[in-house]
C-alpha cells in the first residue's frame, strides 16, 4: 500500500497536520504554491503516484480540502487551478479510507503493512478469476448462434439520443413561466396585502401624498462601495431581469456606472411598478426621504454618514433594509444586530437567483402594505 496514503490516513486519525512546501522548500498554505508535503517528518513530492488508480498525491490532497464542496463546485476549482478531478464514483471510496469509515480502499496496491503481499488473498483471487474464465468461455460456445444474431443488430443501431442529450434543456431557457406559477401559489394566501401594497405604492404616484415630490416613483438605495454585492452596475440586471451579475465583472466587462437608474417590476397580474435607484443621497431634500422604500446596505456603518437617520438601528426601524450575500458566507458582525432582511445568492447556480428576488419582492411587499 503506497506509503504517503498510507501516513495521511494515520495523520488525520490522530489529527496531526500534514504540512506543504514549495520547491524551496518554504512553507505554504495553498496547494497550487505546493510541491511537497510532509507527514509525520516524511517529505513526499505531490506529483508522486498515490498508488491510488491514477491519480497522484496533489489530486488526492486536493479533494481532501474540498471534500464538503459540491461535486461541480469541486470540479470547478480543480478547472480553476488546473488539477485532476477526482471521480465522483472514486470520491467516496478515497474519502471513505482517509477518514478511517474503512480499512480498505479498492484499487490500492494490495499489501500488508509489512510491504509483502497476501499469498493467500492472491491465490484465492487467482482461483475465482480462472472459474469465472472458464464460466463465460463456456457460455459463449453454448450461445454461438445468439451472439450473431445480436451483433448484427447492434451494427444496424443508430444513437438518437445519450445522457448528454438527455440532460440538455431544449427550446428556451428561462425560467420566466415557473416563476409566474411560483407567484401566484406562493402569494395566494397574501394577495389582500399584496393588494395593500399595491394601493400605497399607486399613492406615490397620485394624490393624497403629504408633498408634491411623493407623486415621484419610490425610491431604493444600493451601496456605493465597490465590495458590495449589490451596485448600480448590477441592480437593474438582478431586481429586473432577476439574474445576479458579480459587480467585479460588470466593471470588467465596461458596464457604464448610472448616476441613477428606473428599474421595472413586472408584476404576475400583468401590471407594472417603477422604482428609483441610487447610491447616493448627497442631494436628498426632507422630502426625498419620504419616498424612499429600502436600503440595501454593505454592511458598514460609513454607509450612512450624513444621511436623514446615520444610526442604523434608527434608519432600519423606518426604512426596510436589506443585505445581500453569497449562500456560505459568514453574516457580518454589524449587520447581525440590524433589523434587515438578509437575501443570499449562489456564486455560480445562477437559476436559483429568482427565488432571491421573489423574495425581496415579497418582504418589500408586506413592508409597504404595513407602512
């Protein structure tokens, strides 16, 4: 049995780290900076054989960091850093040996800890590999005629479809009619303040408002910061057109930066809403303030400096706020004692990105019948 699978086993039994260098042999925290390891004093070279199938010592390192990763997710790091993927049918197998749930794993060398092999265990494998032989042998001379007439029907066999074939999504892909269904089951027990909502949202438009300004369209505000995942370069593709775009990427790509932007929310009635957005409140009046129906924060209390409320606690008691992070990211520290309604986003299973802005239409819906 290879020796370093054989240490790294015993090391996270007893939990006792195993340690990465690079080529000069300095420590390392990141596998990619890492050509050796060391366990238990022993120094290995990563692009050794684990004796593992074919995969070496780096892959089997690799996939013992991430093994809580989603198998795609997995995937998509080893892509990232140019690494072998490890199966999926021989994900469990390793994983199963390393964290001791098994003393055996298939496909190793086939020794016992003194390094010598099992005679007995191989004469007996031997045994069953000849009977088997013979087995088959036996059933293809009695089947001669069977075995013809099935080859020359596979010959003729045409493939119309496969797994991948099987798997693709044909004609369009949005989700537009499954989230038009979610609606109006989701929202079926809530219509009265959906339709409350409705009629104060309507009142910012026409009478009846305290001030000339309150006939505008309602206003939500977005960070400036560049670090939020929410901005005015990706908040019309998201509360919109219901698709998260990392903000990074949008400035990467050229995305021009609006001063101020007017997002339209189709509604599953068929009627439709305008919102005002910005991400800045330097030339807000007293009455600006007014229409202002949420915030989404960065998490900082900077955020707030000069504006009509800068204590959170007050600002988030008046106006509906709203934080939006990545599904395993840890909450911030400040945003735990705010009263905000915190929406998490996948970083890369876009189609779950509907239900996100369901469900701050949702929230910002009951806040507003509530108002």
């Amino acid at each position: 049995m290879s020796e370093a699978i054989t240490l790294l086993r015993k090391s996270i039994l007893e939990k006792v780290p195993y340690q990465l260098s690079n080529a000069d042999h300095a420590k390392v925290e990141n596998i990619k900076d890492a050509t050796y390891v060391t366990i238990f004093e022993k120094e290995f070279n990563l692009s050794d054989p684990s004796q593992y199938k074919s995969y070496n010592l780096a892959t089997v390192l690799f996939l013992l960091k991430n093994q809580n990763l989603d198998h795609s997710l997995y995937f998509q790091e080893c892509l990232a850093i140019n690494i072998q993927a490890i199966s999926i049918i021989d994900k469990r197998g390793i994983l199963d040996y390393l964290n001791g749930q098994t003393n055996k794993l298939d496909s190793l060398d086939s020794k016992d800890d003194d390094g010598t092999t099992n005679e007995k265990e191989k004469r007996g494998t031997s045994e069953i590999e000849s009977e088997d032989k013979d087995s088959k042998k036996q059933k293809v001379d009695d089947n001669d005629v069977d075995i013809e007439i099935v080859k020359k029907i596979t010959a003729r066999e045409r493939t119309l479809q496969n797994r991948k074939s099987i798997l693709q999504c044909r004609g369009t892909k949005s989700f537009e009619s499954a989230h038009k269904i979610a609606t109006d089951i989701f929202l079926s027990n809530n219509k009265q303040k959906g339709k409350d909502a409705s009629q104060k949202i309507a009142q910012l438009y026409r009478s009846g408002s305290k001030s000339r300004d309150l006939l505008h369209t309602p206003i939500i505000i977005v960070p400036s910061a560049p670090t939020s995942l929410i901005t005015m370069y990706n908040v019309s593709k998201f509360l919109q057109d219901k698709q998260f775009l990392d903000p990074q990427e949008c400035r990467k790509q050229g995305i021009k930066k609006e001063q101020y932007l007017t997002i339209t929310r189709q509604k599953s009635d068929g009627s439709e809403l305008k919102y005002y957005v910005v991400d800045s409140v330097d030339k807000f009046r007293t009455e600006d303030w007014d229409r202002v129906v949420a915030v989404f924060t960065c998490g900082a209390t900077w955020q707030f400096k000069g504006w009509k409320w800068s204590n959170p606690t007050e600002l988030f008691s008046k106006i509906r706020g709203f934080y939006l992070q990545y599904q395993d990211d840890v909450l911030k520290e400040p945003v735990k004692e705010w009263n905000v309604k915190v929406l998490k986003v996948e970083k890369y299973k876009r189609h779950h990105d509907i239900q996100t802005v369901l469900e701050f239409w949702n929230e910002l819906d009951r806040y507003i019948g509530n108002r």
